[in-house]
C-alpha cells in the first residue's frame, strides 16, 4: 500500500509504532520495521543519550529498515538532556523522530538539517495546525478513543479525522482505538493517511510486559478502560483495575481546593494516601 505516510517514511505499510515508556525497545522497534511498518524506540526510556545511541545501535544490528525515536518534551523542574538525545537520533542516523507534550519548535532546524522527518502527536485540530505552521512533516491525530493521554477536549476520531483532513495540509496518522485492518480502512475513508498503534503492539510477544498484562490487554472489552487524572487537566486513559476504580470513585467526588499552593499540596496527598 502506498500513501503519503509510506512515501514519507520509506516504509512498506502506513502502519507506525506509537512510543511508549519502557515498551519501545529495540527488539519490539525493530520486530514492526522488518514487518513493513515504522517501529519507535522510546527515547526517554533510555536514561541517557549514551544509553539511547546503544539503543539505536542494537536496533541496527536487528533491522536494516527505517525505524525511528519518540521524544516526549515534558515540562519538568529537572529537565532531561534534550540536545544530547537529539544528537544520538542524528549520529546514529535516525531518518524519523515522533514527537509529543511541548512544543518542538526549537529542536526542528537541527532535525531537519540532519534531513530527519518529524510527526508530532497532536489531540486536537488547533494543535495540528500549531505542528503544520512550525514546520512538522506530519502529524499523529489523537482522537478521544486513545490510551495514555487523550487531552482535555474529549473529542473521538469519527469527528476529529475528518476535521483534521479539512484544515491540514500536511499528511497526518490516525491514532487512538486503531488495532486491525479494519481500523486502517476506517482512518483512511476518513481522511488520514496511514494509523498509529500502541496499545495493540504491547499485545505481542516482543514487548516485554508481562504476560498477565498482554491477556488483560486481550481480554478487555470496550468497558475496561477508565479516565483518571482529569481534576488536574492530565488526563489518562489506563485499563480498568481494583486501584484504578478506587481513583476514579475519588475523582468522581472531586471538590476544586482553594488556588494557594498549601490546598494543593494537601489535596495531592489525600489522594496518594486513598
């Protein structure tokens, strides 16, 4: 299958590895490039950019097809080394980098100089089109449907896609609920370009998660997720459990503290202790 995504990655299927914390290793990245579609390592899985450039390397010796690295700009007191993972990705010759949380304006030139192409994740239009005007290559649309982070507007892909494909001119990815063939044709009708899958690879057996996990995963139904974390606007969608219904019940009953940073800090601590 050819599509502007194929063609942009040089990749056989428009099918991409989202990045995932400590699942986006080398063995799983490269198990999806050899099967025609573009695995990810996840670079803030690897402690530091030495760790990352072994990382890449063992990646190499596994695969001679494209593959790329997930960087995650997250606003931290103690920030990692961003411009030492970026020059692992262009040493080790990295031809694609995903992209997500802040905005990754200021590291475009050096990718791009490097000839490396950028795809930002994005849960909203607004943001897809920020992505376009900096000089993203493309873009992965997160509809409400996602694990992990889904965003605050709550918007699902039957809505969200369509939109994206009106407003963007650059390619985009669908991602959020994309697990089969039938999900890669339903993003297509609907205006992307290829799908991004996470969830569904942690399924298989060169993500190294546990094998309870992988059945639970398998077994879930459309009701075994929950949102939790949505009082402090970062939500996330994680698989149902005994201590996620705890959380959420406490979420549900949610009262707003005061804005003083003490309220806060006692709110953090009341629900770490429940």
């Amino acid at each position: 299958m050819k599509t502007k995504i194929t063609e942009l990655f040089g990749i056989e299927h428009p099918i991409i590895q989202g990045g995932m914390h400590f699942v986006g290793f080398a063995e799983l990245a490269s198990a999806v490039s050899n099967a025609g579609g573009l695995g990810m390592i996840t670079g803030l899985t690897q402690r530091s950019p030495k760790d990352l450039a072994n990382e890449i390397r063992r990646c190499r010796e596994m695969t001679d097809k494209p593959f790329g690295v997930n960087l995650t700009f997250l606003p931290t007191v103690s920030s990692p080394d961003y411009p030492g993972y970026i020059q692992a990705i262009i040493d080790g010759g990295v031809k694609a980098v995903e992209t997500a949380g802040n905005n990754p304006q200021k590291y475009l030139p050096a990718l791009h100089e490097a000839g490396i192409k950028v795809i930002h994740k994005c849960t909203s239009v607004r943001h897809a089109l920020k992505a376009e005007s900096i000089g993203c290559d493309a873009v992965s649309v997160d509809g409400f449907e996602c694990g992990g982070h889904p965003g605050e507007d709550d918007v699902p892909n039957f809505i969200l896609l369509p939109r994206a494909a009106d407003e963007l001119k650059i390619p985009f990815v669908a991602s959020g609920g994309m697990a089969d063939g039938r999900s890669l044709a339903a993003a297509l009708c609907l205006g992307a370009e290829g799908i991004n899958m996470g969830t569904r690879f942690i399924a298989t057996q060169e993500a190294p998660v546990h094998a309870n996990v992988k059945q639970a995963i398998v077994a879930a139904t459309e009701l075994d997720t929950r949102l939790v974390m949505r009082p402090l606007r970062n939500t996330e969608r994680v698989l149902r459990n005994a201590a996620v219904d705890r959380r959420w019940r406490r979420n549900a009953r949610w009262v707003p503290p005061s804005s003083s940073t003490t309220s806060w800090k006692k709110w953090l601590v009341s629900t770490r202790a429940s």
